[in-house]
C-alpha cells in the first residue's frame, strides 16, 4: 500500500505561514506580497520568499499588477495536495488498524500466559 506524495508540494505547505498565506489568498481571492504582510506577522519580503515556494511548486501563480505581482491560488494543484493528504490518512489509518490488531493479539496471549501462570 505505497501512496505517491510529492515531497516538494508536502514541504511547501508544511510552513505554518505559507498556510496561513494560502487562507487568506483563498479568502479574498488574491493578494500581493504587501498585501498579505499587513496580515502576517512577518515582513513584506519574508512573504515574498515564501510565495516564491508556494509558486515553485505550483501552488499560486502570479500575474503583474503594476509593480506588484498578484497571486492566486492554483485549485487544481491544491486539490492535488488534498487528494495527497486524504491518501495519506488513508493509508495510516490501515496502517495503525493492523499496528492495533497486532498489539491485541499480543495483549491477549500475555492475558493468557498470565492466568495460565497464576493458577499453578
């Protein structure tokens, strides 16, 4: 059971402030870097680094707006990070189901090994 993730994608929005930034693009539909560093706690050119990850992995796209890029959302490749996550849990959830069934047959062999001890 191996699910494809991509790594590049996962790294990008694992930033607690990339995420925050992909909120807010979603929210209001786009933004700019000066924009989104009125609503982040980090500078205006911390935002512009981190929208160059997000745009790298495809994730939102620019288009020039005067002297400013405006960034939107790609859906397509955001739904491609959701359909990865959902994959992912997916194949933990198996995983930690057979992790438990193992652990109860463990459980019960000692439960019995145990009563099995104290009745001699």
């Amino acid at each position: 059971m191996s699910v494809i993730v991509d790594d590049d994608l996962w790294s990008a929005v694992g930033d607690p402030t990339r995420r925050r930034m992909l909120d807010l693009l979603l929210s209001e539909g786009s933004g700019t870097a000066t924009s989104l560093s009125e609503r982040l706690p980090v500078t205006r050119q911390a935002v512009a680094k981190h929208l160059v990850v997000l745009d790298r992995v495809g994730l939102v796209h620019a288009t020039t707006a005067g002297r400013e890029k405006q960034f939107r959302v790609d859906q397509a490749q955001l739904a491609r990070a959701v359909a990865q996550l959902a994959d992912v849990g997916s194949a933990w959830s198996s995983r930690l189901q057979r992790i438990k069934r193992i652990a109860e047959t463990i459980q019960r062999g000692q439960d019995t090994t145990n009563e099995t001890e104290k009745k001699q």
